[in-house]
C-alpha cells in the first residue's frame, strides 16, 4: 500500500495540496532569477551612461576664459596704465552658477527615473557610444565638478565637488561590475541629499547667523560667485586641463602648507610710550630725536621704522563697541578714548565735555561756538554759489579738531576729509574717528600732502594755527600746496581773526595774505560776519584759466616746471611754485565735474576710448564694467551674503581702490569709504575723486595715518599677493589688526594660497572666519576681529 502510493508520485495525478507548493515555488524561483539578472545589467551598464549624458550639455554652457583683472606695478601719476584685463560680467554673470546649480539636480533624478522606467533594459539594446565620445564626456564631466587629484583636505564644505565619478577607480580606470554594485548599495545606504548639492570645486564656510542651504546661490550670491568662477577658468578653449588644474592645485596646496594651518605666529604687545595710541610711522621716537629742526613741524611728520612691527596695540582698560552713528557724532564711550585735556582746555568753545561714561560733543568749534551747521549755513548765504552737497560735494578741512564742521557736512550731502597733526590737541583725530567722521592725522610741513593735483572742490581753515603768509624757505609755501590741492574754480574759506580783527599782528597778516593770494590770481568773491558766531570769513576762488598767470606784473610765485608732475605726492618736498592749469576740452580740471549726484555714476569727461584702462579696456569701457561689476558685488554677496549687520558699519577703508566702484556701490548705506590707491598701483586717485569720493596714496608696507581701532570695515581686492614681493604679509596683518576695530570685519578677495594664508594669521589671533570661499585659484575670505590680546610684551622697541 505504502508503495502503491509512492507510485502516484511517479506519472499519476498528485494531489491537489502537494500540486500547489510545487507550482508556487517554481514561480518564485523563476521571477527571482530574473529580477537579479535584470538588476545587475541595470546597476552596470545603465547608470555611468545616463551620467555622462547628462553632464554633457552643462559643461557646454560654461562662458569662455577670460582673464583674472589686477593691475600690475605702475609709477605713480601714469594713470590708466596697467597689463591686467578687466573682465565685463555683464553678459555672462549668472551662466555658470545657474547651470550647475539649478540643472544639475533635475538631471540627476531624470537619470533615475530612466532606470526605474526600464528596470530590464539589456545591454546589447543600447547602442554603446564611440570610445573617443565617452573619453571626452567623461573629461567635461570631471571638469564641470571640478575633480582634480590632490585635493586638500581642509575644504570646509565642498556639496561633492570633490568625489570621483563612482564607477572609475583611484587611477581613473572603470571599475569591474562587483565593484560598481558594492558602490551602488553603498550610495543607496548614504545620504539621499548629495546628489541634489551642486557640484562645484568650492570651500564655503559661513558662520553667522545666515543658514545655510544647498543652493549655492544662497551661500555665496550669483554676481560675486560666478565672476569668481569665470576668473579661474582656463587655458584651452572653454575648457581647462586636468594637467593644468592638477599643477595648480598642487601648488596652492604646497604654498598652503608651508605658510598655512602649519605655521605658527607668536604675537605680542607692542612697547610703546604711546600704548593704547600707537602710530608707528608718527610714534618713532629714535628718528624723531635725531631731527635737525622741528621749525617747520618735523616732528609731526612722518617717519616709518627700518623694520615694521608685527606687535599688537594694547587695548584700552574697559574698552566698549562704539556707538552707532548718528549717536556717536554727539556722544562716545569714555573709556574708548581716556583723554580729558582737551575738553579742559577747549570745553568752553563747545568741542567737547566729558559727563560719566561718555565724552560728549555738542557741535561747536573754535569759530562756531553756538554749533556747525549755523557756521555752514553762514557760508552758503554769504556764497549761494558754493551750493553745498551739489556743486561742492567733496572737501578738505585742515587743523580740523575733533572735526564737527566735517560732521555736521554730512547734513548737507558733502564729504569732507578732515586732518590734524597728531598731538597738537591731545587725541582729536581720535575723537573724530570715534564720532565716525572721517579724519588722518597729518601736517602741513615740508611735504606735500598725500592727495593728488587740483581734486578738492572746497578747502576750509577754521582757525587752523597754519602761517599761510609766511613759510621760512619761501614765501607762502603752505598756501601754494592748497593751490595745488584746489580744483581750478574752487573756493577757499578762511575763517580767522585777521579776517575781522584790527589787532597789529592780525592786521600785518591780513595785509600779508591779500598780497600773496593776489599774486597767486585768487580772486576774494565775498568777505562776511556771522553775527551769532561773532567771527567773520574771506572766501577765495582759484582761477579757471591760466590768463592771470600770463599778465602778472611779477613772476613771483614762480610757475612750476613743466617736468614736476602736480600729481606725485608720496614723500615729495613742498616747492615754492604754483602750477599751470590744464588746456584743452579733454584734459582734466578744464571743467568743473558734474553736479552730486550724477558725478558718482558718471564716466568723467576726460576718460576716453583713446586711453587704456587698469583692465586692459579703452578707459572709459574699463570704468563702466568696474562700475557694474562692484554693484552686483556688494549687492549680492557683501550686503546680503555674508551675514553682516551694515547698521554697525560707519568707518571702511578700501585698502586697494581701483575706480572707486566698491564705495559708489555702498552710497545708500550710513557709510563712508576711504579709498586708498596703493603707491605701486595705477594712479585712479583723481578718477575717485571726480566721481565725489575721495581718498588718498599710501604704501601698505608702512603703518596708515590713523589711529588704531578706528575702521568698522577693510576691504582688499588683490592687495596682499601684490605686496607679498615688496613686504612681510606679517607686519601688514599686524597693522590690519591695529587699524580695524574689535568685531570689525576684513573682507579679501586674492588668491587661494594668499587667502588661505592670511586665514591662518587670523586663527592665531583668535579672529572668528565668517566665510572662505575657493574656486580654482582665487578666493573670498572674511574674518571678524576679536577682543583678544597676548598677554606678553615685547622687548623695549
């Protein structure tokens, strides 16, 4: 029996239980194998395929090279010169960033959706591209994520630039098919969002209080980022080499071992009779001492240390954040700046009174003790020509004090650039900086002043202690620089007691000075009293021609060479000459400039086509494309990208101004800018000023005429990789950190290796990095500075 029912199994009829498992398994079997086999022909051949179809047309949209714009060595005065192209972003702004971040992730997903779509697609049904086709796919498709080998390993957030195509190996070879699977599963496993991260070779870091989000644009904004995308693009038609890529990568990344992360600073205090006020260049007692003469105020002049310091200013005992303008103009923290003397010497005539925690300044001056602006309104009626902040728009006070008539100038649209010698009234260019008016600490000595030829529409002395009448090498030497200064049909304002005093002395001076600016063709246009004030004022004006030149009786003050350039002003000796005035429709100072604020966004009328600009542009190209550039710039990233709080912000100093574009682009900000044009670079100073700016000449590898702790913002575009062959970045970063204010931002754009550097010096001072931003070999850094001080001192100086 039992065999009986064995042989049912063999030929006959099973039942139906045992008939059912049979066919269930065999059914499962089979669709397993063949969802395995369909699989592993999807996982192996589909996938590096559809990639590489897709990378094809972005790379294509990348804009063609151009090269990175810097200005090479120039003397001073050969404006316009330069062999640096200058690259117009107007047209291709946005193509690079918009492309691989807005595209790029939809491609990825359509490429996914294909797989799922055909889950057995075969091999043998898609026709296999030409080896040379898939060769160079592969090439644009490294170069659009920026692979290179080599990377460096402190790259803050890279949104997988860096990470080889999954399917090559180390050496760049296909990966065998197990090896493919295993990345596969291992992919699926990770983290979903890489593949939506734009792949771009960048290093962002942000640490305010902006998120961050994968969209590139938000980190760092179209304008600034792709203009620093199109500055790294390459050498071979629209696309660089691996070759190339490679070996600058490898560089920047030895440069940034041997002067980066690496390398430690010892910083320490600095040792100076001066401490919490230490201007080196103004500070050096050993070259003050072996002065011959202090007659013609040597002593205040300028005089640098053989070796700049790399020490650090000492902070005040309980020193605050400064408070915002337009507060500070009336009042400041004591403690900031600890100084009495002058509000017990001068507190009479309204400059300044100390009460509790603040210094306060109630607006007055020595000629204007019931307060500036009635001073500045006295001027106006007594001279409607002048037209405050529309024809005379940028001016220069001289022995300013602690500067009210330059703040209280802001009122009427007109900026003004205040200046004192140090030390003659204990700390008032300090107490103008801490007010947030713009103020250096100069003399009129036996140099000229660091200002270029005929760009001040008005000049001002307010009892200002100059002898204009009398210099002791020549007659009216002092004034003779003012003319030099003043723009042909400027004014001169004088407010003095010989004006309206009938003493002896002020009566020989009166009678000395009519003669001498009679002969220098000044015509006096209106002589007044400010009854309230009780103090009167002459008001001069400069010639338009050189007519009264040619029909002087007396050549006496003799005209200049036709060889002294007006222009040059770094370290030159005063003469005792007046120069020429320009001839002709197209030359400077021929005409007066456009009225505020038109001027600011204006081509000047003697910048043409027929020069080269500091790009390699015809100069009047060159300056619209800077023009737009900085606007999208500071638009884009500097307002809004990079987590800054501009209510803070009064005083920023452009450390290298090219056309003036990053201060025209923060007009509508409280701000004001200081423009310096460092003395190797191309002379724009006048461009600037044209454009109602102003600024002034200055070598970076000697301290700045300024007090430290005075500046809310440094701005340097390309700066530090220039000086690096003239001087030691070490002393330079020391004087950023002697200018810039606690919490104050330093905002570098330079090359990667430069960037990275100067980020390594900023650590060591415990400065906070708020971003860095690579692409190939230029880059972004920002950095805020700390309270932080050492606590050793150096060695007696």
């Amino acid at each position: 029996m039992a065999f009986g029912r064995g042989g049912k199994m063999d030929g006959r009829r099973p039942s139906s239980s045992s008939s059912s498992f049979c066919t269930t398994t065999t059914v499962v079997v089979f669709v397993a194998l063949c969802l395995v086999g369909a699989w592993m022909m999807t996982s192996s051949t589909v996938f590096p395929l559809e990639i590489s179809s897709n990378k094809k047309p972005v790379v294509k949209q990348q804009p063609a090279p151009v090269n990175f714009g810097t200005s090479e060595d120039a003397a001073s005065g050969n404006t316009g010169e330069g062999s640096g192209k200058f690259e117009d972003t107007d047209n291709n702004d946005t193509t690079v960033p918009e492309e691989l971040t807005n595209n790029e992730a939809p491609e990825k997903e359509k490429s996914t959706e294909n797989m799922a779509e055909k889950p057995e697609e075969k091999l043998e049904e898609k026709e296999p591209a030409p080896p040379n086709e898939k060769e160079e796919t592969k090439d644009m498709f490294d170069d659009a994520n920026g692979k290179s080998e080599g990377r460096s390993d402190d790259v803050k957030n890279d949104n997988d630039g860096d990470k080889k195509d999954e399917n090559t190996n180390e050496s760049g070879d296909e990966k065998p098919d197990g090896e493919r699977k295993d990345d596969q599963e291992e992919k699926s496993e990770g983290d979903a969002t890489q593949e939506e991260q734009p792949q771009i070779e960048e290093k962002v870091e942000e640490t305010g209080e902006k998120e961050q989000s994968s969209n590139s644009n938000e980190v760092f904004p179209d304008g600034a980022q792709s203009e620093l995308l199109k500055e790294s693009n390459a050498q071979n038609g629209s696309f660089t080499t691996q070759a190339a890529e490679s070996k600058n990568e490898k560089e920047v990344q030895a440069s940034s071992k041997s002067s980066g992360d690496e390398t430690s600073y010892s910083w320490k205090l600095c040792n100076s009779s001066a401490s919490t006020d230490y201007i080196p260049c103004l500070d050096n007692v050993k070259a003050i001492k072996k002065l011959r003469s202090t007659k013609h105020y040597e002593h205040r002049e300028r005089h640098c240390p053989e070796e700049p310091p790399t020490c650090l200013v000492p902070l005040p005992e309980g020193y605050k954040r400064p408070i915002e303008w337009p507060k500070s103009r009336d009042k400041v923290w004591y403690s900031n700046v600890p100084h009495t003397k002058l509000a017990e010497y001068k507190g009479h005539q309204n400059w300044v009174k100390v009460s509790g925690d603040y210094l306060l300044f109630p607006g007055g001056g020595t000629q204007f003790k019931n307060g500036a602006l009635h001073y500045i309104d006295t001027i106006q009626q007594a001279l409607p020509d002048i037209a405050w902040g529309k024809r005379s728009r940028v001016i220069l006070d001289v022995g300013c004090g602690v500067a009210s008539f330059g703040g209280y100038m802001f009122d009427r649209d007109v900026l003004t650039m205040s200046f004192a010698p140090k030390d003659e009234h204990e700390a008032q260019v300090q107490f103008a900086l801490e007010r947030g008016i713009p103020a250096i600490s100069a003399v009129m000595g036996t140099k000229r002043l660091p200002y270029p030829s005929r760009v001040f529409d008005v000049i001002h002395c307010a009892r200002c202690r100059v002898p204009w009448h009398i210099e002791g090498l020549s007659c009216g030497m002092l004034l003779l620089e003012l003319n030099r200064l003043l723009r042909p049909g400027g004014y001169f304002v004088w407010s003095a007691t010989p004006v309206y005093q009938k003493l002896p002395e002020d009566v020989e001076i009166w009678n000395a000075m009519s003669i001498l600016t009679k002969s220098m063709c000044w015509k006096m246009v209106n002589k007044t009293k400010d009854k309230l004030n009780q103090v009167g004022m002459a008001i001069y004006q400069k010639p338009m021609d050189n007519n009264c030149y040619e029909k002087r009786s007396e050549n006496s003050p003799p005209l200049c060479k036709e060889s002294d350039a007006a222009d040059a002003a770094w370290n030159v000796p005063l003469e005792a000459c007046m120069h020429k005035l320009p001839v002709g429709p197209t030359v400077r100072g021929a005409k007066w400039p456009e009225s505020w604020p038109q001027r600011l966004n204006k081509t000047p009328f003697w910048v043409d086509g027929s020069q080269v600009g500091v790009y390699g542009k015809p100069a009047n190209e060159d300056f619209e494309a800077d023009n737009a550039h900085w606007k999208r710039v500071v638009s884009k990233s500097y307002l809004n990208g990079m987590g800054i709080d501009w209510s803070k912000v009064r005083n920023v100093m452009d450390m290298r101004a090219v056309y003036g574009g990053f201060a025209a682009a923060l007009k509508n900000q409280k701000v004001w800018v200081m423009n310096i044009v460092p003395i190797d670079s191309p002379d724009t100073l006048p461009i600037i000023y044209e454009r109602g700016l102003f600024g002034m000449y200055h070598d970076w590898c000697e301290s700045f005429s300024t007090y430290p702790r005075t500046y809310d913002l440094l701005h340097a575009d390309h700066l530090f990789s220039k000086l690096k062959t003239r001087c030691k970045l070490l002393a330079v970063f020391a004087e950023v950190d002697r200018v810039l204010r606690p919490e104050g931002k330093l905002i570098v754009r330079d090359t990667a290796d430069t960037t990275n550097e100067l980020e390594s010096m900023a650590k060591s001072l415990k400065w906070e990095v708020r971003m860095t931003y690579t692409k190939g070999n230029e880059g972004l850094l920002c950095v805020e500075k700390s309270m932080w001080r050492p606590k050793e001192v150096e060695a007696s100086m």
